[in-house]
C-alpha cells in the first residue's frame, strides 16, 4: 500500500483535496484545490474553466438582437437580469427611449427572477450545511415564479424575453392574478423559511463568525451584491445608480455589517422581502402602452464604448460594449458578480473548517456559468 | 450568572429545534400540501400555456397551404443556425420566375428556443409549439422539414 | 394471539427432547442465525422504506410509488440492483482491509442484537450484562469504519473515518451515563430485570426530571453514535461527498446501508426497553383493571410500537436539522451534554437513595 | 444621476487628478472620465488613485484588455465607494509584446482579472504573484479573445 506521502501532502504534512469539479456542494464544476491541516484550510485555490464556453468571443459574431440570449446562460439563475443589463447597453448606444410599461415590465420580472434565484439559493444553503428538506420547499416556491414566467414568457429558466426597446410579448392576460396570488402565498411561506432555518440554533451556529469579510477587504475584493452588502458596503445598483423606474420605488437597500456568512444569509433574506414590496406597488400599476419602442429591423450601434450596469441577485453585472459601427459588437466583456466575490474565497475560508468551506461558498450563492462565461 | 445563560441557552436551543420539528412534522401530517406531478401519468392534465416555446414549426392550412416565402428573414435572425432555408424558383401564371421556397430545414439539436425568428418572421409563416418530448434515437432524426410535402404558399402572401 | 411468549421455551423442550443436548444447542445457533438474518433483510427493507416515506412527506413528495402498492418493494428492487452490481475494489486500496470492513461493522450491528427483548420471553441472549454488552459491541463498529476510511486509500473516506472515530468515542460516554440512570433506578444490568422492574409503569414517568433528562440525552447521543443526520459527520455528503464509504459499491456499500438501519434499530429497542418498558404495556401502579385491559395488547406489538416511534423521532431529526460542523459536535458532548449528564447522574443517585422514583 | 452633474463630477475629478498628474491625458468618452495612462507610468499613477484623499478610488469593478489589431488596449473602471465617482483608465499596449504592471497588489480583485486577461489575451502583468492560465489548460497554445486567434476544433464559423 501506497503511504500518505505519496498521495498528495506538502512538506508540512498538509493534506491537499480537489474538491470538485464534481462535487455535491460546488454546485456546478467548479474545482477547488485545498489544503487541509487537519480539517482546518489552509489555502483555497479555484480551477476554473470547466465550463468557459468564451462567450465574449461568440458574441462577437452575434448581431446586438442575438447577442443577448446568450447572456441567459451565463447566470441562468438570474437570466432575465442579464438579459435586461444587454438590452440596456444596447438601448443606450442607440438612444431608443423604452415606454414606461415596458420599463415596468422588466422591472417586475426582474425582481421575480431575483426572487425566484434567492428561493434558490437559500434551499441550496440548507442542503449545504446539511438540511434536506427546505431544498424542497423552496422548488415549492421557485415553481410558481416559474409557471408565471411560463405563461408570458414562453420558458421557464432561459427565458430571452427582453429586447432591445422593451420586451418581447405583452404580459400574459394571467399575469397579475398569478403575481397576486404568489405574493399572498409567498408571505405566509416566507415566515416558515425563517421558522425552519434562520431561527435553528444549529444553523446559527454553522454562519455566525464564519466566513468573515471585513468592509475593506470586500472592497479591494471587487465583492459585489449581498456578498459586499453583508460586508457593510453601500454597493446596490438599483439605488446607486438608479435605472429603470426603481428610483420612484421604495425599499430599502439592506445592509449588514456583520461580515460573516449570517449576515450575508440575512441580507438576502431581507431582500427577499425587499423584492415582495416591489413588486407588490408595481403590480398593480402597470402603465398602459406600447411594450416595446419602435426599432429597426437592423441594429447598429455608433462607434463608440457603452457600459451599463445592472443589479443581479448575486451583484453587479456590467456589460461593456465596444462598438466599430458595424452589425455586430467588436468586443464584449461582461463584468459578472460572481468571478469577482469567487476571488475572495480564498482570503474568506482560511483558517475555518471544511464544513465552513461548504457554508462559505454557498453564502457566496456561486454560479459557475457566471464564472466561468 | 454563568449558570443562568447556560440553562437559557439550552432552553432557547431547544426552542428553535421544536419549531422547525414542528413545521416538518405539519407538512408529514398534512399530505394535501404534497406538490408532486407524477409526469408521465398526468399527461391529459398537463397544460402548458400557449405561449411554452417547445420547437418551431410551420402552420398549414386545410388545403395544404403555408405562409412562407422563403425570405430568409428567420435563418438570418437565428443566432444558431438552426434554420437553412433552400428556395426554388417557381414560374408564375405571367410566365414570371418567382423566389418560392422549397424546403425548410431545421436543426432542433441546434435550437436554444429564443423566438427569434418567430419575431424576425415577416408573413407568421411559423411559431412555437407546445410539444417538449423530444427525445429520439439518433440524432439525424432532429434535423426536420417544415414544409409539408406537396404544400404551396398560400395565395396573396408576400 | 401474535404473543411469542412460550414458542420459544416449547421449541427449547422439543428440541432436547428429540436430540442430545449439544446437537439440540446447536440446532438452536442455526435456527437463531437464520432468524437473525431474516430479520436482519426485513429490517433493512421495512426501515429504509420508512425513511423514504418519512423524508418524502415531510419535503412536500410522495416518495417511492412505482414499484408495488404505494412503491412498498421499491427497497427491494434497489436491494436487487445492489446484488447484481459490481463491487469494486480501487486499485490503490487496501484489499483485504477494504473487504473485510463492511463486514466487521455489519458483525458488530449482528452481536449487538442479541440482547434485545422482542417480546416477552422471547430474547436471544438475557445475559447478566446485558445493557454493558451493548454500549461494548456498538462501538467495534467504529473499527469496521476506521478500516473503511483508511483501506480506501481516498482522502475523502480517511477524513470521514477519523471524524467517525472522534465522534463514537465522544458520545459514548453521555450514551453510557445516561444508560446507567437507569441502571442505577433499577439496580441491574440485565434487560430482563430493567423491564421487569417496569411492570407499574415505565422510567420515563416513574423516574420524572432525572429520567426525561436523561432520555434526551440518551436520545441525542445514540443519534451521533449510529451516525445519523445532524450528526453525520463521516459521510456528510456535502462536505465529504460519502465519507468513509465513498469508495464502496454494490453489496458492500449495502451492506454498511444495512448497518446503519440495523443500529438504529438496536439504539431504539435498547432506549424503549430503558425508558418506554421494552414489550411492557403501558401499566399506571395499581389500577388493576386498567393494567390487565393493557395486556390485550400482545407485548410483540408493544415493542414495535415504541421502537418505530423512537427510529421515527430519529428520523424526524434527520430531516429538519442541518448538520453540526465538527468541532461543534465535539463542543456539544464535552461542554454540554457530558456535564449535564453527569450532574443528572448525582441526581439520580440521590433520588434513587431517597426512594423519591415511584 | 443626470447628466449635467455627470459632466461636473467628471470635470472635477480632472482637475484633481491634474494636480497630482500634471501630463494626464485625456480621452473625450460619451459617458465616462477616461484617463490615458503610459504603461510605464502605471504603478504610480494606480498609487495615486488609490491613495490620494479626495479620489480614493477603492473598488475596480472591471478590467479587461481590447486588442486593435495593432495594439492591446488595457481598460480599467473604477469607482470610489467613497465619494461615488467614477473613472476610466486606458493603456496602450504594445501588440507584439504586451506587458503592464499589475495592480493586484493594490486592488486584490484585479489579480484574478489581470490572470483572466492574461489567460485570454496574453498581457504579461509584470510581478504578478500568480500568472497562471486561469480558464484554460496549462498546455493551451494561443490566447483565444485576440482577434487573430484561429482555432478549428473550438470556432465554428457560422
């Protein structure tokens, strides 16, 4: 039999572990290299590209109609928000003036998805830390986002359904009694999250303390989204640089101080609620008008650069496009929130246990297509 | 002092754990609150809206007839390639050759379902159908024509 | 009458009645094993079935319901996969290690049956120690896991392995005292007697604070002990992808499967004989009448009862709390449950020398 | 934010970083300050911008490398968490031999995205900790994102 020497140890008898590409809690392929003192990390190192599928080159050859389904698949939890941050760019490379319903519209289902990716997220964190069941109740309640974003959007995860000028079909007739009913069923369901989860003492125990990021250091990280905002960092789009119609909306931009990953647990809890009160003054005033801005069939963007920035539910997406004029983009990059709050693993999981490591990345709420693009 | 916080926290430990027991032991209590679809079983129940984008497909009319001119508007706005559009010139009652199309080839493999060419279409020649059980054997079998056999565009359509 | 009282002793009877002394004893080994094996399968069948079924209400599912009615020999087609699987041996494992693990745990979860009262006369083994006997052969199950983590040669089941040998050897100890409360109310080791001493109600309610405490902690204990959510600490599938038992396949990996559940039924069987009287029905003092109308219930049934009812609590547990980090675990038994147990236990001892139990 | 106040945000910060840069050039954008920096003068100027009171620029949000053809065009975002403004810095790489100094020492993000553009344009980021191919594999030839990058395994040309 081999000894432990030749199996992967350092000098110091440090035992190295790929924790991934394949694994439960990595959710996706994302490839951890640790080294382990015991159970204590010592150094976290990412492998990415498993899944890099370049799309900032194929977007290169897309036409700026086109361009933009393929953002779905970068952050598929927050796919309309991508696809709302690339129409966006190109709205102002073009000046087109998008109508108020439309701007309604995606406001609404850009909160919908945030919901729908923070359902997500919070069952995927039970399971992390070790909890089955709330995995379940939150598909319970991701399913009727789901069906709502079927009915008028036509899919149920990628949806593609903004354009450049608006969006691609007029709401669904089902639409507003759909939301209405979600939000009521929603609100009961969501005090039961907090029964089963937040208030667990054992719970409590995995986040509290674990994981911390102090302000600075998320900072310097280029941590955006609830990661930063756990960290006390003012870093919200919707109310920093306010686009759309969320600067005539109240709600509040949550912020935590406590670095940690219960405070970056409670922010998007928080921001649950935050989103629920958003749509709630939304649905029911939804102007009426055209849903989309009269465009040409070809577009052109002037030559130029042109960035815009968008709120995801994992933090700031920026779509940068630099334009030659012609049909198509003559580079893309795509800002996306989760390679930059990756970066900060490292420094954040040092020093705590494997279990916390788990706890840790899914604080972060990961999403490898995102990272990887 | 020390003694006071270490029995409360004990107390309030066990607190939290009964309550989610509580919650967990309601929904084994309460089977109405089940949400499983059994799938394959309830396929007469299964309604998807009628906007579900499933694959494109070419609508025909009684007499055989469809809307599509061949343009290539659709091929051109697919970002996959998914379509290729091969036309033929058809001769017009005048004696005038026309562009017609001759067969509609599309690609389901290749097909992501963004509705852009039912958006890029000028005529609504096609649109999206409900149908999602695409699996097949061989992967050949995905490449489809549109265009029945035998079918003509429609008179008037431009 | 579904009572088993008296089967036995006639088998017994007839049995050396027929033969010599020494082929009837041996007889008697044969047929034990047999039934310990069948029992064994049924079991492993019936509680992971309970388990699927348990987990699949309490997450809004239906759970198994292809196979049979309502998916009742799902377990049973798995078991049947499982068979006909491969089992793999890694190439840089250790073979003989490797193979011979599932085996000690699954010898260790078999010895720890055998003093188990399923009804009323009706035990394998009633020896004077019986209760010792236990908390003795559930922990050689810990080696079966330590060979399984190391003879994998994979990092992921060593780490397993380890944190399953710190864990077992910790909760022993809160597992033990809180055993001994009872001991120490009933002045015996032997299942029998502790059961016996029953007969005008059970610890729980004649042993009142003392006896409730140490319930909960015999409950928490014997819950890290088997390994069970949220002290699953060695397979923790979300840290560890399996723990000790990444490695293994088909009826190995069964095997451990079948361990596992077989523990939790043993743990729940000793806790019911311990707290709830074992086959004992439930008897209030002197209320004759009350207590005769009670033993109706055949004491087979009283048993099953009170067993399921504890593995259901266990895995109630197992699906509503998310699982301890490793050095919380170990902060759990020596800062809270093992001082707690042992003031309970100086409780006890004074409540027992007062006579202030009923 | 409107776009007047933009506009004396952006002139502002002109003028204070023309105090501490007196040769700062300036590049006309539509939208944002673009500051033009050599790469040589690069390390002190990031030491300026992110340590001078009043600009305190703390958080890169973005950097990425454009290739020209004829030369690499390093781009920088910048914002100031701080006092909210925004900046832009480019640099003018050259083509055959791109190499600037990292700034990851100063914004700790900027090492993951300096080894990103490394990884897809070959910059060579001069006493970078970890220059390491970070989405592809060690043995990958080429650097994918240029624009003279020809791989005909991977690309399908449509």
């Amino acid at each position: 039999m081999k000894n432990v020497e030749e199996i992967g140890t350092t000098e110091q008898g440090e035992l190295i572990i790929n924790v991934g590409p394949q694994h439960p809690s990595t959710h996706g392929v994302l490839h951890l290299v640790i080294t382990l003192d015991g159970e204590t990390i010592r150094n976290v190192e990412p492998h990415l590209g498993y899944i890099h599928r370049s799309i900032e080159k194929m977007c290169e050859s897309l036409s700026y109609r086109q361009f933009i389904y393929v953002t779905s698949r970068m952050d598929y939890l927050s796919s309309h928000i991508n696809n709302h941050g690339c129409a966006m760019c190109v709205e102002k490379g073009l000046q087109i003036e998008v109508p108020p319903r439309a701007k309604v519209i995606r406001v609404l289902m850009d909160e919908l998805t945030r919901l729908a990716s923070h359902q997500l997220w919070w069952g995927a964190l039970a399971m992390d830390v070790g909890a089955l069941t709330p995995f379940f109740h939150a598909f319970r309640e991701r399913e009727m986002i789901n069906s709502i974003m079927e009915e008028t959007c036509g899919a149920r995860l990628t949806m593609n359904y903004m354009v450049p000028g608006g969006v691609m079909i007029d709401l669904h007739p089902n639409f507003q009694p759909g939301v209405k009913e979600f939000i009521t069923h929603f609100k009961s369901k969501i005090d039961e999250y907090d029964e089963l989860v937040t208030d667990n003492v054992i719970f409590q125990n995995r986040m509290k303390g674990v994981g911390t990021l102090s302000k600075e250091d998320a900072i310097s990280y280029g941590c955006t989204g609830p990661t930063a905002r756990g960290s006390g960092v003012r870093c919200d789009v919707r109310k920093l640089f306010p686009y759309e119609v969320y600067a005539g909306l109240r709600f509040d931009e949550i912020i935590e101080t406590g670095g940690d990953c219960f405070a970056r647990y409670m922010v998007r809890m928080k921001e649950m609620r935050q989103s629920l009160s958003i749509i709630e003054q939304l649905i029911d005033n939804i102007p009426e008008g055209d849903f989309q801005a009269k465009t040409k069939a070809v577009l052109k963007l002037p030559k130029g650069e042109f960035y815009t920035k968008i709120e995801t539910a994992r933090g700031e997406f920026g779509v940068y496009i630099i334009s030659e004029g012609g049909m198509t983009p003559y580079r893309i990059k795509f800002r996306s929130p989760g390679f930059s709050n990756l970066s900060a693993l490292n420094h954040m999981a040092r020093g705590y246990k494997i279990g916390d490591l788990v706890a840790i990345m899914g604080s972060l709420d990961l999403v490898i297509p995102d990272i990887d693009r | 002092m020390f003694l006071k916080k270490y029995i409360s926290d004990i107390f309030n430990a066990v607190g939290s754990l009964l309550k989610g027991m509580r919650l967990t032991g309601f929904y084994f209590t309460h089977h109405k609150e089940i949400i499983t679809q059994q799938y394959p079983d309830n396929r007469e129940q299964l309604n998807l809206p009628e906007r579900f984008r499933g694959e494109v497909v070419m609508l025909h009319d009684e007499n055989n007839e469809h809307a599509c001119t061949g343009c290539t508007a659709c091929e051109l706005a697919c970002p996959n390639a998914t379509i290729k559009i091969i036309t033929k010139f058809d001769v017009t009652p005048e004696g005038k050759k026309k562009k017609a199309l001759d067969t509609f080839v599309y690609h389901l493999e290749l097909c992501t379902m963004c509705n852009l060419c039912v958006e890029a279409c000028p005529t609504d020649a096609i649109k999206m159908a409900q149908t999602f059980e695409h699996s097949v054997y061989d992967r050949s079998q995905l490449t489809k024509k549109l265009n029945r056999p035998g079918s003509k565009i429609r008179e008037g359509v431009e | 009458m579904l009572s088993l009282e008296g089967i036995t002793d006639s088998i017994h009877n007839w049995l050396n009645h027929a033969l010599n002394p020494t082929l009837a004893m041996l007889s008697e080994f044969v047929m034990v094993g047999l039934c310990v094996i069948t029992l064994f399968a049924m079991l492993g069948l019936v509680l992971i079935m309970m388990e699927r079924k348990v987990s699949a209400y309490m997450q809004v599912r239906i759970g198994p319901n292809r196979v049979g009615p309502g998916g009742m020999f799902q377990t049973l087609a798995d078991t049947l996969k499982l068979v006909v699987k491969e089992g793999l041996t890694p190439d840089g494992a250790d073979h003989f290690l490797f193979n011979l693990a599932p085996f000690v745990v699954l010898s260790a979860s078999m010895l720890a049956l055998a003093p188990v009262a399923f009804a009323k006369g009706f035990q394998v083994w009633d020896l004077p120690i019986g209760i010792l006997y236990v908390s003795a052969i559930s922990s050689v199950s810990v080696i079966g896991i330590l060979m399984a983590g190391w003879a994998s040669n994979n990092k992921y089941s060593l780490l397993g392995a380890m944190r399953s040998g710190a864990q077992i050897v910790s909760y022993e100890l809160s597992a033990g005292l809180s055993v001994l409360t009872i001991v120490i109310l009933t002045g015996s080791l032997r299942i029998s007697d502790i059961i016996q001493a029953q007969q005008d109600g059970w610890w729980i309610f004649k042993g009142h604070i003392p006896a409730i405490i140490a319930f909960v902690i015999f409950l928490i204990a014997v819950t890290a002990e088997t390994n069970r959510a949220p002290f699953d600490m060695a397979e923790a599938e979300s840290e560890l992808t399996a723990g000790f038992h990444t490695e293994y396949s088909g009826m190995k990996f069964a095997l451990f499967f079948l361990a596992e559940y077989v523990n939790i039924f043993i743990v729940c069987a000793i806790g019911a004989a311990l707290f709830f009287g074992g086959w004992m029905p439930f008897h209030i003092g002197h209320w004759e009448s009350f207590n005769h109308i009670m033993d109706f219930i055949p004491s087979s049934i009283w048993f099953t009862g009170k067993t399921f009812a504890l593995i259901f609590v266990i895995m109630w547990f197992r699906w509503t709390f998310p699982r301890l980090r490793i050095d919380q675990l170990l902060n759990l038994e020596w800062k809270y449950l093992l001082p707690i147990s042992m003031a309970n236990l100086l409780l006890t001892t004074f409540v027992a020398i007062k006579g202030w139990y009923f | 934010m409107a776009d007047e106040e933009m506009n004396a945000k952006g002139e502002g910060l002109k003028v204070k970083i023309g105090e501490w840069l007196p040769l700062a050039q300036w590049e006309e954008g539509p939208e944002w300050t673009t500051l033009l920096v050599e790469p040589a003068s690069w390390p002190e100027a990031a030491k300026l911008l992110r340590f001078t009171p009043g600009l305190d620029f703390d958080f890169l949000f973005c950097l990425t490398c454009i290739d020209w053809k004829t030369h690499f065009t390093m781009v920088y975002h910048f914002r100031s968490t701080l006092h909210g403004h925004e900046l832009v810095v480019k640099s003018k790489l050259d083509h055959n031999q791109p190499a600037i100094e990292t700034v990851s020492r100063i914004w700790r993000t900027a090492e993951f995205h300096e080894r990103e553009a490394y990884d897809l344009f070959g910059v060579n980021f001069l006493h970078h900790p970890d220059l390491r191919r970070l989405f592809l594999t060690d043995e990958w030839v080429g650097y994918p994102l240029r624009k003279d990058y020809e791989d005909p395994v991977n690309m399908i040309k449509l």
